[in-house]
C-alpha cells in the first residue's frame, strides 16, 4: 500500500540512499508530500525497485549540486524536497493519465486492470455512429480476451433492452464505437465485462454513469458476474485516483475482508453477483424505467474491423 511504501522509504530507502551518495553529512530532508509525489507520479509497481530508483537519482543530483557549490557539505544550506523540487529533479510526471476520472461523461466507463506495475484503472469510451447498420467496432490494442468480453456484453444488453430502458431501433440501427485510450498500450484479460457493459448502456441510453466510480469483473451472457484476480492492487489504484467507489464481484468478498483496514476504509465498495445491481448502482436514475431519451448518434461511419452483426 502507499502507507508501507511511504514508512519503508523513510525508515529504509532514504537513509540508505542517502549515504551511498555522500550526503549523510548534509542537511538532507524529504517532505512527506515530496514521497508521496515520487510514489503516486513517478512509479506504479506492487513492489519497491522502481521507487529506490527514483530516490537514488533525486540523490545524485543532489550530491552533484552540493559539489559544483565547492564548500564543505556541513556548511551549505539545507534542503528540503518538496514535490516540485521532485518533478525539477525527475521531470514531468510519468503517470498523468487521469484525465478520466473527475468527472462524469456519457458513455464512459471506468474499469481496473492489474498488471505487471500493479494496479491501474482504464477509462473505456463508447460513441454510437448512426450507420444504418449494427455493428461492434473496438480499437486500442485489445486481446481476444476482451475482445470476446465486448461481444459478450452486447449480446447479454441485446437480451435485455426492456429491462434497461435502451430504444431497440438504436441497436438495430447505428454502430458501435467501444475505444480503450492509450492505444498503444496492449490491453487483455477476464474482468472488464462490466465495465465495458456499462460504457455501452451509457451511450445507448444517453446518461452518464455514476462519477468517481470504477469497476472489474467478467460478465456471462446471462449478466454473471465472475471472480477476478489483483484486488488489493485494483481497490488501491482506485483510491490512488481520487475514486470514492469501486464495485468488484460477490465471489471476491472473501479476499476483499482480507485486505488491511487502512484499505478498506478509505473507499465504498459494491458487491455484485449480476450485472443489474451494477446498473441499479451506475445508473440509479435510470433503473427500471422504459422511457430514456436514447442518445441521438453524429451521422457518419466509424472504422475499425466489423466484429459483430
């Protein structure tokens, strides 16, 4: 968690770092704010390397400071790091990619990933093209995986239209466009089922899902929600983003009540076991109601490969 990360690299990291760069006889100080600078910007692993590392070359250039002065380390000023000390030394942040996350939009969904840095969570954004024809277009480096999680979540909406209020000539009719943002970047695996469902239903029905709430979990043709993998790392990405809500599968509760008070407490959580209590959770205005406006789509045609009819 931050908190560990933060105790160790003051009571470790620092010190340690401190001295293999010559300056354990210098007035050397890092501010509470400038770790926490180093942690949330600069490194995004489960693990420590990557934060000793940051810390080791805010040192250097420290020592290299102190030597180009030419006097002695003991009488040279104090310093004291402040985050924007950290980002002169470090450069512009190397994860600010949140631009997702504030505020509400239609037909965006927040979803959460772990991965080899730990956890993350994606922004998923799907935009209706009135084609003339339905049809599922996704691009942004996706994996089968979640290829075939896209298609399985329009196939269980398809089955579903009345229950969620969606205009059945708007899926008959206009295209698809599901985007997962940095696009480079290659995206896979069993847990964005809900998330992508929601983006849809979002688009379809014109109404923006429930703000500063992220999600993960699988979704069967049926609305299942299955178990997933990388909790702890998920719930502390979401909190790392100002998030206030997370909905994670029933079939998870065990592994979540043991995750550290200091966690649990800091975030709302949602169970669900099928995907209508993650709608009555995103889409609380809407629930149960036959007459949304459905979002009238821009005329044209998207591209991308043709993956449903």
């Amino acid at each position: 968690t931050e908190e560990e990360k933060m105790t160790i690299a003051n009571q470790y990291l620092i010190p340690k770092q401190v001295k293999e760069n010559g300056l354990d006889g210098a007035d050397v100080v890092f501010s509470k704010g400038s770790v926490a600078t180093i942690i949330g910007s600069y490194t995004r692993e489960s693990g420590l390397r990557g934060l000793e590392k940051k810390i080791a070359s805010v040192c250097r250039k420290i020592a290299r400071q102190y030597a180009e002065a030419e006097e002695a380390l003991e009488t040279q000023p104090k310093i004291r790091l402040t985050p924007a000390l950290i980002q002169k030394h470090l450069g512009a942040d190397r994860y600010g990619d949140n631009f997702y996350h504030g505020d509400a939009a239609v037909g965006v969904s927040l979803g959460m990933a772990y991965t080899q840095y730990g956890g993350e969570v994606l922004a998923i954004e799907t935009n209706l093209i009135k084609s003339g024809k339905h049809r599922l277009v996704l691009t942004g480096k996706l994996g089968d995986v979640m290829k075939e999680s896209a298609q399985a979540a329009l196939s269980y909406i398809r089955s579903r239209v009345e229950d969620f209020g969606i205009d059945p000539e708007v899926l008959a009719e206009d295209e698809l466009h599901v985007h997962v943002p940095a696009g480079a970047v290659p995206k896979d695996g069993p847990s964005a089922g809900i998330a992508l469902a929601t983006s849809m239903i979002s688009a379809l029905l014109g109404v923006a899902p429930t703000e500063k709430t992220a999600m993960t979990g699988e979704i069967t043709l049926h609305g299942k929600v299955l178990a997933i993998g990388g909790l702890k790392e998920k719930v502390l990405a979401a909190q790392r983003e100002g998030l206030v809500r997370v909905i994670v599968p029933e079939k998870n509760r065990p592994n979540f009540d043991e995750l550290p008070q200091s966690v649990k407490k800091r975030i709302k959580v949602e169970f669900a076991k099928d995907y209508q209590e993650v709608f009555s959770v995103m889409f609380a205005s809407a629930e149960k109601s036959t007459s949304a406006i459905p979002f009238r789509p821009v005329e044209g045609s998207g591209g991308g490969s043709d993956l449903a009819s």
